[in-house]
C-alpha cells in the first residue's frame, strides 16, 4: 500500500453533525485516486473552519468516503505552525509521497519538512503567485513533478522545472454539454451580465460592483442588470442594505443545483470575470461551454487558452473605469457577427482543452514511475 498525503489550499468545511465539506473537484479528484489505483491509501489536510451554506464554495462531504482527512484546527499563525510540526513530525515518515495544492503558506511548511525528512514530493500549480522567495524556487526545482492548470503557468515553471505537464481541467463539462444554439444581443430594454465566483476583493467584486453602478446611471446610454452568484467573504457585507448597492445588482448566494446554474448563463447576454489573479476558473469554461460571451481580465493561466478578440474580450486589472469603457464600446460597436464568431472560437477550444490527460489519470501514472 502506497500511503499518500495530499495537502489542499483551502479550507475545510466542518459542522455539528460531522461533516467534512471540500470542494466538490477536489473531492472527486482524492475519490478517483483511490478508485483507480487500489495500491493508494489517501489522506487529505486542510485547515477547517464552521460550514456555512453562502461563505464557502464547499458541496462534498469527505465524511462518507474513504479518504482519511486530518484537520488543522489552530487559528492563529503561531499555533497553526506547532500543530503542523506536531502533526507532521509524528506522522509524516509514515507516507510515502506528499503531493501539495500549490502555493500555500501551510504547504509551504510541509515542503520545507519534507525536505529535511527527504520525501519526495508533486505540486499542483494553480494559481499565479507561485514565488514569494528563494526557498519557492527550490521547491519548484526539487519536485518529482509539478502538474498545472494552463499553458501558460506551465511556460513559466519550465524555467525552474522541466518536469511540468498541464492537466486536463478538473471540471464536470462534457461535449454533450455544449449550447451551440445561443442568440446574440438583448431582449428586452436591459443586457444581463453574469459573474460566478466567489464574493471576494480578489475577484474584483468591488470593481465590478463600480461598473454596474456607472450603467444604472439614468444617462447611460447602456442599461445592464449584473446577476452576481456566489458566496465568500464579503457576501454578508455586501447583500446588507446599509452597502447602498445601485438596483441593478441582483445576488444570489450559493447555487449549487447545476441545472438552475446553467440556466442563469444561458439567459445572460455576457459573462464578467474581472478577478486579480486565477490559475484556470472553472467559470470560465462554463461560459465557454455555453457560448457566452466573456469578459475577463488576462490573469494567472487565463491568457494560455484565451485571446483577446479571438476567444474572448479583454478587461484591464483592478481598473472600473477602464473595463466600464471596454464593456461599453463592444457592446455599442460590434454585431452579433462578431460575438458570434468569439463564442464559436471559444468553444472549439474548450474542445481542445477536454482532450487533456485528467488529472488523476496523469497523477498515478507519475506516482507509479517513481514509487
């Protein structure tokens, strides 16, 4: 039995009742580990916190599977920092290989304690901000292999790593789930834009939030509702009253029945992405799926498989006044041809993209070239 500990880069719901809520990808990424290669035995480790049914992007509970998870429960970074060396001191000679959802602070410690017990390790590369200092480059240099979300994420790990691979993305999209019937242009008085994601300043919420208030302006000549769907850290604040949000934001909270989900981006006339840093969103390849018209900003993985005009239009970074303007100047200049043409292009790459080697398929092949 090859015992395996993978360590996320989130955080893990708990409740009263005993549940354990992660993710629902990730969940299926440890499950299909297990299932397709019987030799594995795997542990998962997160930090938790209290589940909450709109702050958290969390919908599968590892508490009916057999993955072993071991929680973190210290709050602060002092604390946080013991329990891990007491954790992993006593419990990490006992596995054989450790694969880390990277970067991450937590991850970081048990990769510096790897290092020092000489366990061979894997990193999953999602997001940007994969080097903060002298000791990530290392890291990246020293793992058995590193498996990413975008082409571009991989571009610049080749230059510390040339043992990089680019995954198949961790997402439920089948060709059967295409929408190749999608009209173009409003009905209606109004245009309705969709953001999923999480409430968060990072996702540019706050931006977003200042370009729908430029549209609800009486002498726009452009009327937008933003349909917003999401929970996360500023949900509460923001669905308050006393935010004085302008009337064309409608919330949602969490949806989390797939149907009422697709539904939502069907009915859209675009997508906004207007997020500071991402690996690959998964949102995206929704709205690809659905041919969407999408407006992103051209962060972390996104500019691997999207290009501005080609596939999508591009917004400028933490910038309100210029994505209000890009927004505003397609809408009024290009034709339904156009957009047309975007979506078409944008889906034939999301076709591309589902022809990738699935992670835990990649993973185990890996795990069994080296253990």
């Amino acid at each position: 039995m090859k015992k395996l500990l993978i360590i996320g880069n989130g955080v893990t719901g708990i409740n009263t009742q005993g549940g354990i809520y992660i993710n629902d990808h990730t969940a299926k990424f440890l499950i299909n580990l297990q299932k397709n290669d019987s030799s594995l035995k795997v542990s998962f480790c997160q930090p938790v916190t209290n589940f909450e049914k709109n702050t958290n992007l969390l919908n599968y509970n590892l508490a009916d599977t057999p993955i072993n998870f071991i929680p973190l429960r210290s709050k602060n970074k002092f604390a946080l920092l013991i329990e891990l060396f007491l954790v992993f001191f006593l419990k990490l000679i006992a596995f054989d290989y450790i694969y880390v959802f990277y970067p991450n602070s937590i991850g970081r410690i048990v990769l510096l304690l790897a290092v020092l017990f000489r366990k061979k390790y894997g990193l999953y590369v999602r997001g940007e901000h994969f080097i903060q200092n002298k000791f990530d480059k290392q890291i990246l240099r020293s793992a058995s292999f590193i498996l990413t979300v975008s082409p571009s994420i991989q571009n610049t790990l080749r230059n510390y790593n040339a043992r990089v691979e680019v995954i198949r993305p961790m997402i439920d999209i089948q060709a059967s789930d295409f929408y190749w019937k999608k009209t173009f242009g409003k009905e209606g008085e109004k245009y309705k834009a969709l953001f999923v994601g999480r409430i968060e300043s990072r996702k540019g919420i706050l931006e977003l939030i200042e370009v729908a208030r430029a549209f609800n302006r009486p002498e726009s000549i452009i009327q937008i509702d933003f349909h917003i769907v999401g929970g996360g850290d500023l949900y509460n604040n923001l669905t308050e009253n006393n935010f004085n949000l302008p009337e064309n934001i409608i919330f949602y909270g969490q949806i989390h029945d797939r149907k009422k989900l697709i539904d939502l981006y069907r009915e859209a006339d675009f997508f906004i992405f207007p997020s500071h840093d991402e690996g690959f969103p998964r949102v995206l390849y929704d709205a690809m799926a659905q041919r969407l018209p999408i407006f992103t900003t051209f962060v972390g993985g996104i500019p691997g498989y999207l290009t501005d005009h080609k596939t999508c239009i591009q917004l400028p970074l933490k910038d309100p006044v210029g994505q209000l303007t890009v927004i505003r100047e397609a809408l009024v200049n290009m034709d339904n041809t156009c957009f047309d043409e975007i979506t078409k292009n944008a889906l034939m790459k999301l076709e591309q993209i589902l022809m990738q080697t699935p992670h835990e398929k990649l993973f185990i092949d890996k795990i069994n070239n080296i253990l």
